[in-house]
C-alpha cells in the first residue's frame, strides 16, 4: 500500500515539473523571438556609411554627428556635405567633401586651423572676435567673393555662441600657400589660419565651387564642452561603448584636453 502511495506521488510530481518546464519554455519563446527581430533593425546612416565605402577614411562618429545635422537642417543644397575632422593631425587629410546624391568621396584634402587653436593639432575653440582660433559645430557654405586671399567663400555659422560670429570674424574658405606638403615637410605641420579652413591653392577653387551656394560644412572635434552646448547633436554614437572609449582615450593622450572660448 505505502509503495502504491509512493508511486503515485511520483508520478504526480513528475507530471508537475513537466508541465512547468512546459510553460517556462512557452513564456520564454516570443521574448527569444522579439530580440531576434531587434537585431535586424539596422540603422539607416550606418547603412549609408557603409554604401559609401567610408569606413577606414572618415571616422563613423563624425559622420554620425555631421548626419544628425544633415537631417535637421535645411541647406539650400542637401547634395554636398562636407566634415572637417579636427581631431586628426594637420599633417593628415582631415577635409571630406560628400557627395549625397551620388553616395561618393569627391574631396580628401588637408585643410589648416586656426593659429591659436593648438600646432599640430586643434585643441582650443572660441567664436571670439580676434581669437584667431576655430570653431567647431555646423555651418552653411555661402557664397564666392574674391578677396585678399583670392578666390573665397563665406561660411554662415548656424549655432549661436558656438560659431554664429563666423561672418562678422571673416571665417571663410580660401586657398593658402602654407596650407601645402612642403610645409608639412620643412615644419612638421601645415601652416595655420587666423580661424578659417584654408586650404591648398590647387584645390580651393574646386572645392570651393562644389560646396558653395547654401551646403552643409560640419567642423567635429570630439570635443565635450561642444557636445553639451549643441541643439544639434544630441545622442551617442551608435559604435560599440568598448571601441569608443578606446578611441576617447587615445585621442586625449595624444592631444591632451579640448578647450572652447
């Protein structure tokens, strides 16, 4: 009789634990389902990052940046973008002229910063009259004069207290003679504004003539102070946490820390 007794409660058990297993497994089933469907959802500037072969020659999180922009802005021509990457040498090509539309490099140039801005590198930023140095953020490519430096193109900056004096400081694109790799080989570095993004003689004009007329310039730094203050720049680059830090902390020991004026 006790081993009957036993034997049914055994089997009662049993088929209780299975049961349970049973359902676990059910409630688990659309959460395994709904991750697998979160990890399809690609993001669209990636996409276009990777469509333009841009990988290895702009850094994602500038692009990212400057894209943020892009979609918020209004530029009379949405078929140019050009990013500035002040976090690179001035002995690199640091200028990156885009063509939206046809989804292509047209420009990989070296481009000088401005004289109090640091030597090889940019590491100060001010909107200041009279600070000679640069400053970061987004800005509208305008239009063509001919000045003391040739040829030449205003820059309307679009963000108030961080680059808005642009044209009252005539911070304009032009061509220079110490923006030049000789230069870079008899200094060690390109020569240096009083604020503006010169750039090498042969390629000013050219340049100037495809962004001119009311397209989109992004000046990035990685710079945290520019980060805070900017209506348009708002969420984190979509780049593993691991590899940015990695990168923040490489640049920092390079540099040494960003300043804005």
């Amino acid at each position: 009789m006790n081993k009957l007794l036993l034997i049914s409660l055994w089997a009662i058990a049993t088929s209780t634990m299975t049961g349970d297993l049973n359902n676990t497994q059910q409630v688990k089933a659309p959460i395994e389902i709904k991750q697998t469907e979160q990890e399809l959802v690609k993001d669209p500037v990636k996409e276009l990052y990777d469509e333009m072969k841009l990988q290895g020659t702009i850094k994602w999180e500038a692009f990212e940046q400057a894209m943020q922009g892009y979609n918020q802005l209004s530029p009379k021509n949405r078929n140019i973008m050009t990013i500035i990457d002040f976090t690179l040498p001035s002995t690199d090509k640091r200028m990156y002229v885009l063509d939206m539309k046809a989804k292509k490099l047209l420009y990989h140039s070296v481009v000088s910063h401005g004289r109090n801005s640091g030597e090889n590198y940019a590491t100060s930023f001010s909107n200041r009259n009279g600070s000679f140095q640069s400053s970061l953020g987004f800005y509208y490519a305008s239009e063509t004069y001919f000045g003391g430096n040739g040829y030449s193109l205003r820059l309307d900056g679009l963000e108030k207290g961080i680059n808005d004096q642009a044209r009252p400081r005539a911070i304009v694109v032009h061509g220079a003679d110490y923006c030049s790799t000789d230069i870079i080989k008899s200094t060690g570095r390109l020569g240096r504004s009083y604020g503006c993004p010169a750039l090498p003689r042969e390629l000013a004009k050219p340049i100037i003539n495809t962004i001119k007329g009311g397209s989109l310039m992004f000046i990035y730094a990685g710079n945290k102070e520019y980060l805070a203050n900017t209506k348009f720049v708002k969420k984190s680059p979509l780049m593993p946490s691991n590899t940015l830090i990695a990168t923040q902390e490489a640049e920092e020991t390079i540099k040494g820390k960003t300043v804005l004026n």
